[in-house]
C-alpha cells in the first residue's frame, strides 16, 4: 500500500554533516505530514523535524540552527540536512508520514513508518 525508505545514515565525525531521504511510494492520494524521528538505545523515540504539505516545519530544540527538513515538489520525498552533528545525535532515524491513500477501491488515511537508517557520530 505505502512504502518508505530511509537512505543517507553512516558513521560521522563530530562536527561533520550527512542528509537523510525519506522516499514514500505506493496508491498515495496525499501526503499530509512527513516527520523524522528518532531513537537511542535506552531512550524514548523523539520527534526531530516535521513538514507538512503546506511547507510548515517543526523541530525539537535541540536541532534548531544545525537540521533543516525539507521536500521535493510533490512531497515524495523529504530530506533532512543534519550539520554539526553531535555524538549526541547518535541514534536510529525513522520516517513517517501521514497520507491518505488508496485500498481497493476506498480512500484511507494511514501512519506509516520506514524501517530506519543508523546515524553514529563519532568524536
């Protein structure tokens, strides 16, 4: 029905950038809202940057000024541009998305996740 894939996570230094992708594919209608999460070993899942169709974005603190989300024309797919990156930004980072989308013949409105890219920030 809805598939996302995470792409762009690795091994960086401190100090150092990567960009993550989030590519959504499947019976889409819309995609409403399309959010980076993430998880350390030990902590609970957090909420990183969002965006939503209309171009609204929203961050945690703690990225503000170092993480930029953004997205292509047709939303399909979201980036985050992650600079400066901290030994503490060591995590497990998750797509999701909020969409309406095809089954059958009915339109539904579903929350999806992708399976998660490794960021390790290394100093």
């Amino acid at each position: 029905q809805v598939q996302l894939v995470e792409s762009g996570g690795g091994l960086v230094q401190s100090g150092g950038s990567l960009r993550l992708s989030c590519a959504a594919s499947g019976s889409i209608l819309r995609i409403a809202t399309m959010t980076w999460y993430r998880q350390a070993p030990g902590k609970q899942r957090e909420l990183v940057a969002s965006i939503t169709s209309g171009g609204t974005t929203t961050y945690v603190d703690s990225v503000k000024g170092r993480f930029t989300i953004s997205r292509d024309g047709a939303m399909n797919t979201v980036y985050l541009q992650m600079n400066s990156l901290r030994t503490e930004d060591t995590a497990v980072y998750s797509c999701n998305a909020v969409v309406r989308y095809w089954s059958g013949i009915r339109s539904m409105t579903g929350d999806y996740w992708g399976q998660g890219t490794q960021v390790t920030v290394s100093s």
